[in-house]
C-alpha cells in the first residue's frame, strides 16, 4: 500500500498490527519499531508533524536493543530531527543531529545530518554556524556534500 501510495489502506493495517502488538504486550522488537516508522513517515505526508514526532520516538522505544540496521537507525534519528525542526523545536533537532553526526559510522546519513544541521543554524539566525557547517559538509563526497557547496556558492558567495 505505501508502495502504491495508499496511505489511508497501509495506516489501518499498521494500526491494526500496533493493536495486536499491544495486546501480546510486546513492546520492543524489529517489526514494532518499523510499524511506529511507517506510521511516522505517514502522519509527516500529512503534515501532521507532532504525532509523527510521537510515532518516530514510539520506532525508536521499540528498537531498543541492536534490532535496527545502523543505517536504520540513522535514517529514524534524521525523521526524529527534522520532525522536531517542523515543530520549531530546534534545539531538540541539533541535539538528535548531533547523535547522528557522532555515530562512528561510514553513511551517507550522517553527511545529510551535517547539511540539515546547517539549515537549522541559518533558521536560528546563527550564519558563521551554518557557514562552517556547510564548509565542512561540503569537503566530504556524495549528494549532501554537493548540495553543500552549491549552498555556499549561491548563498554566500563562495567560489
């Protein structure tokens, strides 16, 4: 159903499986975690920010334990971030940046956490921030690194 982009369809059966969930009692595990995603990622469609932000925090319970892949877990963290800076309440977006930015990992992710960093410091007003931010993102590889020196190029005048 989210594959089909029938959202209403995929929320009743992620919510039918949370009410069985509920019912066994279970409250952590793989499948748990993934359902309260997939219902965070639908209420963000629906620009209902503050109870995906529920439903990220409910994934993140639940995977308690090593049951989500590292990205995985990276990936929820970055939901969790910028739910928290859709609510304004960015300084809870820094501090699960932060998480993400200090994962001792090798991912993409934690290149996207440092750009998105750099937006909230420009939301904050905070510009020498942000700048650093992006000048560092920016000498990393991929995608984030990119958009980061495009940024600084069109933004703030950097060559």
């Amino acid at each position: 159903h989210l594959q089909s982009k029938q959202e209403d369809q995929a929320e009743l059966i992620f919510n039918k499986m949370q009410s069985k969930q509920r019912k066994l009692q279970q409250k952590h595990g793989y499948y748990l975690s993934r359902v309260w995603y997939h219902l965070g990622e639908i209420k963000t469609s629906k620009l209902e920010h503050q109870e995906a932000l529920n439903n990220f925090l409910e994934s993140e319970k639940a995977a308690k334990g090593k049951v989500l892949s590292t990205d995985k877990k990276l990936d929820l963290w970055l939901k969790i971030a910028r739910s928290h800076q859709n609510l304004n309440q960015l300084d809870e977006a820094m501090l699960m940046l932060s998480k993400v930015i200090n994962e001792f990992v090798s991912s993409d992710l934690r290149i996207d956490a440092m750009y998105l960093r750099a937006l909230i410091y420009e939301q904050q007003g905070k510009k020498e921030f942000a700048i650093k931010q992006l000048e560092s993102t920016s000498k990393k590889t991929g995608e984030w690194a990119a958009k980061a020196q495009d940024k600084l190029r069109q933004d703030y005048g950097f060559q």
